[in-house]
C-alpha cells in the first residue's frame, strides 16, 4: 500500500486546500473578529427567538422528509426485490432522475402546476380544490421527499440484496412462515440502512437550498440555508449573521454525522457471505398489480409531473394565454441558442466549470482514495476526514466560509472574482463523490493486488499508471461523471461567488425567473435535463 | 486655430443636426465642448475595462453596456442583479473592492453609500443640468438617471373592474387576489412602502391589504408573473416598467396609477471611491446621461432622467400623481420601515 509520510501530506494538502480552509476561514471571522478572541456575536445569535425558530423549522421538515422518503423508498425496495418487477434493471435509472434533476428546477415544475390557474386547473378545472392546501409545508415535504427517495431507495435495496442468502436459509430451516421470517430476522438486520438512510436525508434536507428558496420562500417558510442566504444577498447585508447562522448549521450536521459513524460502529454487521443467494419472489396476482399502480403513480409525481410544466413553459409563447395548441412555440429555444440574455455562453460556462471540476475533483480522488483504502490508520482515517467534509456541512456553509477566506485582504493573490473561483467552488462542494467512488471501487479488488503491488513495482509512478490506474478507471471515471453531472447544475455556490459578466446554467435559470424570461429559464432547464439524463445513461452503462 | 475652426464646423454640424430653435447659444458651445472633451478622452480611453454592477432591467444594462464599449472602446464587465445583491456583493468585497460605476434602482441606497464615503463626487458630469433635480445629488455624488413609477398591476382578463386606488384592493372583491413584492427583496417595493407610509393613511392601509389576504410574493418579477400566469389578479406597488414590457410582451397585463398619488422611484448612477479607472468610469456616466443613454432609459418603459426625452407608451411624469418623498438620509428610516413590515406581516 502506497502510505509514505510524503504522500499522506500531499494529499491531505491538497484536500485540505479546498475544504479546511474555508471552515477555518468561517470560525476565525465568527470568533476572532478584530483579531481578538470574542464570543459576543455567537451568544447574540444563540440568545435570538429567530435562531430557535430557523431550528424548530429546519428539524421538523428534515423530519418530515425523512419520513415522506421512507413512504416511498420501502415498498419501492419491496417491489423491485421482491415483485416480478424486479426484473425490470431500468426501473432504477428511472428512479434516479429525480435526484439527478436540479432541485430548484423540480420544485418550480410543481409551483406552475399546482398554483392557481397552474396546468392543474387548465387540465382538470374540477380539482382547483387541490391548490390551496398543497402550498403548505405539506407540499414542501412532498416536492423534497420526491426529490431526495434515490438515494434512500437504493440504500435499502442494496442491504435487501445483500440480506438474502443464508440467512435466508437459516430462517427457512429453523423459522416458521415466511412473513414471520422477514419480520422477525430481515426487518432488524435492515435497521442500521434505515438509521443511516434516515440520518443521510436528514443531513440533505437541512443543507438543501433549492427547494426551500423557490417553494418555502412562497410559503413563508424559512430555514437556516435560505436565511443564511438572505443576510448574504439582499439589503439589508449582515455578514457576521450570515456566518454564525452557518457555524450552527455546521455544529448539527457535525452531530449528527457523529452520530452515523456511531451507527455504523455498533449495528453494521457483515451480512454479505458467499452462500447462495436466492429470492423469495411473490407471484400474487394482486401484489403485482398494486406493485405496477405504485410505480406509475410514483413516475408521474417525481417525474410526470414536473416535466411535463417545465417542457410546457418552456414551449409557451405568451404565458397569459395558458395551456393552448397554438400558443406553443420554440421561441425560447431559439433565444436560448442564438444567445440571447447570454443564454448560450451562461450553458459553455457551466460546461466548462464542471469538465474542469470533474478533471480535478477525479485526479484528486484517485489518489485520496487510494491513500484511505479501508482508512484503519489514523493517518488514513485524518485524510478520509478531510475528503468527507463537504458531505457533512451544508454546501452554503462552505461557500461563505471559501467566500469569506478569498476575500481577505492579506492574501497576494486571489481566485475570488474570476471564473477558476467557480471551479474551486465545485471542487470543493462535489469532492467526496470523486472519492467515494474510487474508494468503493478499491474495496472490490483482492488484497492480493496491493500485495503484490508493493512487491514488484518498481516506481511508484509505475505502480499508479500501469496497476492503480487501469484497476480503478471505471470508479474514477464515473466519479468524474457524477461530479460532472452536479457540478452543471450547481446553485447556491454560484449565486455568491460567480464573477462580473459570468453566468452558469444555473444561475441563469434563477435570474431568468427574477426577470420574468420564465420560458428561456425553462428551456435551459429542460436542455441541462436532457444532458444530465445522458450522463445519466452513460454511468449506467458503464457499469455494465 | 486648428482646434478653433474644428470647433466652427462642430458647432455647425451640431446646429444642423440636432438643435432645433429652442436650443440657446450657450446651450450649443457646452454641447460642443462636451463632444471635444469626449473625443479627447476616447483615445485614452480604449482599451481600459471598467466594472459596473447594475440593477437591470436586464435588458437595458446589457444595452447601455454594448453602446458604451462600441462608442469608446472600453471595456465593461456587467454584473447584474437587484439593489440587494449589489450592496451584499460590496459589502462582502470590502476587503478588495471591485466595482467601478454602481447603477441602483434604489436612491436612498445610493444616498447612504454617498454618506458612507463610498462614492466619489463627478462635478463635471455632461449633462447633469438636465436631469430632475429631486433624483440628483446636489454634490454630484451620484446621478438620478432614471426612474420607475409604482402601480397596481393587472390582469386584464381576471379583472373587469380596474382599481381606481389603493383603497380598492381592502374590499371584499379584492380578497386574497393581490400580492406584494417583498421589499426585503425589492427595492422598489421598499421605496413603495417608505413612500406610502410616510402618508397619513398608509400603515393603516397596509393593515387592511394584509387582512384582505395580500400575499408577499418574492422580488418584482416573482409577484408579477403570478398575474402574468392569473395565479393572482393584481400586484401592490408594482413595476411600470415590467408591466409595460410584459404587455408589449403579448401578456395580459396592463398598470394604473391610483388617483390618491403614488410613488416614483428613482434610480441612481454614481461611481466607487476605490474606481480604479475614473476618467473610463466617468465617461460610462455621461453616457447615461446623454441623449442616446437616456433614450435607451425611455425605450426601457423607464422614466428618463432627463424631462426633455420623449418617453415611449407609457405615462410621462406630468401624468402621474406622485406622493412627494425625500429619498436622502432616508435609509435609517427605511430599516425601521421594514421591519415595521416585517412585524405586520408575520401577523
């Protein structure tokens, strides 16, 4: 194993680079404003009513879409296990795209159609009862959990897999009917999934941003992330707010991501054994049928739904004239591609960005990962550490914090206010996939492999380019996909930090909306979808 | 003598062109000198790359910037977005300040940079003398180059009986139909409520819209497209000049100016203390102020600063029955009316 002093500090350098040092930056302006240690501003927030109530709300609505996932997530598993539909594999390329779809671009796909006179009420004017009651937390709960269940989804897909086999047998043998059998052995050892996938939706649902400042923001809702954003972003600015806002944001997610490893410590067991591995499938007629009901009713919310208004605005030619044959146009394509409001050039920029972003984040991911392995040492444990940061605290907290460290005046030289400021930015935001996937590929070679590594290789360059390399290009490659692919959409990071006269996709979709272009924003959405649903395939594919 | 003949034939070109009868004598040799002294500086200046924050429209500043940088050769990095943001972004670059030309929708913000030392004073602006001179700093810190007009914004196909007043939208027929810009988000909105407010009837007349259901709905464009698309039929305090881009648009959408009086919103050009590049700087404020940047203001459905510009199918100022508002010092005042707002709000 390639694990040398020299090596552990380069990689921690590099890491640390991008996400330690803007939480540095973040502490030292929050605690040491002039220089001086100081506690003042943290207790004034900490004593603030609004402080607690920001809490209240962001606690209750990770609740809430925590369960709304599980709603959805469990007997999706269920049916792509244990129903005939399991052997449907596309399904689950389906029922990624949600989570591959901007949030803030979903969640505006709902707002037209549910509000008033929204395609809802021009398609069925009949249930014009529906609006009202789904602008309310209610609402927010449902566009997030349609958002977030992915991941949720697979997590517990995966541990359902892995959990057959022998204990399977073992419960066939000694137990009694099947059902018994799952509820008493399969239900518990699937526990720790449910605990992880709930702590990682809680985590998700407190750093999210995009949902909450185009739905919540319309409700009146408001949580730590989009008033963090506020003091940062509109009159009257306060910076200092802004940061302690963000340092408890950090601590919770901190906790709770204490809590996770505590969690997997104690309860994760090693379930995967090589004996057979066979399934219990239902043929029940009537499980079938209600198994293909969810999964329709499931693709028309979390992707019927909100395609269909995105596609449909982005076709309007005048959006007071509504859902008419003859109001539909590609007038908004047309602006988009022959650059007008820099449409086009806003779409390069954020090609550019995220190639360089998928470049950098899956070199540095190669070796991280290579470095952490099983991350037993503590050396390895400090470096895993610093690649999982981004994981922990909410992206905003990270962007004031780069904010905050680019802007000081003692540096020579800076990135703030040019374009490599975005790519940092990303880099810094969408490190851990790149790492993640490396090191989950690691975990499936042999030991043998590093063994033998170490004993014949000659150079370490050698050992990269003609062992490691070839061994984990498709986990690098797909690492660089993902990042690709999130780093296109990127928003709040480049709501703040995006230089004069640079525009990314993203943050051409917002302004469109804030200046009334509703139908370009769209258009570019649907464009960013179509992209991202080939990236999409093309990971799949690879996979293959 | 050289110079001397040139200025002749300029002056004649000038006469010819342009000048119509009104057009003094003096009015003419300034005129003249105010092109010798932007042809000097034209030399100089290409080349040079200045940055502007602007509070849009959008389209407008992308206009403004294309017609400045063909006409001078500098060059202008535009960064674009609400009054807010522009004065978060400075407020977060303290440390390394970026920003050359400001260009706010918001006087009294514009006012408080002034007052803050952030700005730096441009006696010599061409053609200062012409703008309104309630939207001028008589220091010439910054400039009133333009301003909006607040209505009630409607739509024409939910509404059959157009509002004559602000007082129309506390009836019953009006309930939970309207909206608000939130001012926190909008600083027109927040002039709106500044203005309004300083008059006899206004907090109470805020209390009865939120008791009659008015919903604050985003910055302007958010609270607009709502009646674009009849989620609501009409906006408080909205824009005139989306209003009327969104009718020429097609868009079912048309404004009124309620008879009681409403408030015309300046918008301010003004250049950074820490501008680096001042004589570029400054020639992106004349051109604001010139004939063909102030045209450019009125094809925007923006109120030119300049009276004597035609403006463009909409209102002219004459037309418009204002409530008088002193917008400097106003921004203490501001706040406290915020959150005043705020409070009522969370009702």
């Amino acid at each position: 194993m390639i694990a040398n002093k020299k090596y552990f500090l380069g990689v921690s350098f590099a890491l640390g680079f991008f996400t330690l040092l803007p939480i540095m930056a973040l502490f030292h302006y929050a605690f040491f404003p002039e220089g001086q240690f100081s506690l003042t501003g943290m207790i004034q927030i900490i004593s603030e009513k609004q402080t607690y109530r920001l809490l209240s709300q962001s606690l209750k609505l990770g609740g809430w879409v925590v369960l709304g996932t599980l709603v959805i997530s469990f007997p999706l598993a269920l049916i792509t296990t244990k129903t005939k539909l399991r052997n449907y594999g596309w399904l689950d390329i389906l029922f990624t795209l949600p989570f591959m779809t901007p949030p803030y671009i979903g969640a505006m796909g709902w707002i037209l159609f549910m509000q008033k006179n929204g395609f809802l009420m021009q398609l069925f004017p009949k249930l014009s009862g529906l609006s009202a009651p789904f602008f309310s937390l209610f609402g927010m709960v449902m566009i997030m959990s349609l958002h977030l269940f992915p991941t949720f989804y697979l997590m517990l897909k995966n541990s359902m897999l892995t959990l057959e086999g022998s204990f399977q047998e073992a419960a066939k043998i000694y137990g009694k009917n099947s059902l018994f059998n799952w509820v008493r052995i399969s239900l518990p050892l699937l526990i720790p999934s449910f605990l992880l996938g709930a702590l990682f939706i809680f985590v998700k649902t407190l750093a999210e941003f995009g949902t909450p400042v185009t739905f919540g923001t319309r409700i009146g809702y408001n949580v730590f992330t989009t008033e963090i954003h506020t003091n940062l972003a509109s009159w009257p600015v306060n910076i200092p707010k802004a940061t302690f806002l963000s340092l408890v944001l950090f601590v919770l997610c901190f906790v709770l991501w204490l809590i996770q490893v505590k969690v997997i410590q104690r309860f994760v067991y090693g379930t995967v054994s090589g004996a057979t591995k066979e399934f219990t499938v239902t043929t029940n007629k009537w499980v079938h049928a209600v198994s293909i009901v969810f999964v329709i009713l499931l693709f028309l919310l979390a992707i019927g739904i909100p395609y269909f208004s995105i596609l449909m605005t982005s076709l309007m030619t005048v959006r007071g004239d509504g859902l008419v044959f003859s109001n539909l146009s590609l007038v908004a394509y047309r602006q988009l591609f022959t650059n007008q409001n820099g449409g086009f050039s806003a779409f390069l920029n954020s090609f550019l960005f995220a190639a360089c972003t998928g470049v950098i984040t899956a070199t540095l991911g190669f070796f991280a990962g290579i470095y952490i392995y099983k991350g037993t040492r503590y050396s390895q444990k400090v470096v895993d550490f610093f690649g999982l940061i981004p994981n922990i605290v909410p992206g905003i907290v990270l962007v004031v914090g780069l904010m905050l460290f680019w802007n000081t005046s003692w540096l020579p030289v800076s990135f703030y206010n040019t374009k490599a400021m975005a790519v940092i930015t990303y880099c810094t935001l969408f490190l851990p996939y790149a790492i993640q996937y490396v090191k989950n590929n690691m975990l499936q070679l042999n030991e043998s492999i590093f063994e033998a590594t170490d004993v014949f290789s000659r150079t370490k360059l050698g050992a990269f380019t003609h062992i490691y390399f070839p061994l984990l290009k498709r986990g690098v490659l797909t690492g660089m996909m993902m990042t690709f692919i999130i780093s296109m959409r990127e928003l709040v990071g480049s709501l703040l930090i995006l230089p004069p006269s640079v525009e990314t996709s993203a943050t051409f979709i917002y302004r469109q909306f804030e200046q009334g272009n509703v139908n370009t924003g769209m258009a570019m959405a649907v464009v960013t979808i179509i992209i991202t649903c080939i990236f999409v395939i093309a990971i799949e594919k690879s996979k293959k | 003598m050289k110079m001397k003949k040139l200025g002749v034939l300029m002056l004649g070109i000038v006469a010819l062109a342009g000048c119509t009868g009104k057009a003094s004598e003096s009015n003419t040799e300034t005129t003249s000198k105010a092109n010798e002294t932007t042809n000097t500086e034209q030399e100089n200046l290409a080349g040079k790359e200045i940055t502007v924050y602007s509070a849009g429209p959008d389209g407008l500043s992308e206009k403004m910037k294309v017609a400045f940088e063909e006409k001078t050769g500098v060059k202008v990095n535009l960064f674009q977005g609400t009054t807010g943001k522009i004065l978060a972004k400075l407020e977060a670059e303290k440390g390394k300040p970026l920003a050359d030309v400001l260009v706010l929708a918001s006087l009294s913000s514009m006012d408080s940079l002034k007052q803050a030392g952030e700005l730096q004073a441009y006696p010599e602006a061409i053609g200062k003398d012409k703008l309104n001179v309630d939207w001028t700093d008589a220091d010439d810190f910054y400039f009133g180059y333009s301003a909006s007009a607040l209505g009630i914004t409607y739509n024409t196909k939910n509404v059959t009986e157009v509002p004559k007043d602000w007082s129309d939208l506390a009836n019953e027929t009006w309930k939970e139909t309207f909206n608000m810009p939130d001012p926190s988000l909008s600083g027109s909105a927040l002039d709106f409520l500044y203005g309004y407010t300083s008059t006899d009837q206004g907090w109470d007349m805020l209390t009865s819209w939120f008791e009659n259901g008015m919903q604050i709905m985003g910055a302007n464009k958010s609270a607009l497209d709502a009646v674009i698309t009849g989620e609501k039929n009409a906006t408080i305090s909205g824009v005139d000049y989306m209003a009327y881009k969104a009718k020429a648009d097609g868009e079912p959408i048309d404004i009124v100016y309620p008879e009681s009086g409403t408030v015309v919103s300046p918008r301010a050009v003004g250049i950074t203390k820490t501008a680096k590049e001042v004589s570029a700087s400054q020639a992106f404020v004349d051109f604001l102020l010139s004939d063909e940047g102030q045209n450019l203001v009125a094809d925007a459905y923006l109120l030119p600063g300049n009276s004597e510009i035609a403006v463009k199918d909409r209102a002219s100022l004459e037309e418009i029955q204002q409530i008088k508002v002193e917008w400097k010092d106003s921004e203490d005042k501001q706040v406290e009316v915020l959150q005043e707002f705020g409070s009522i709000s969370q009702q």
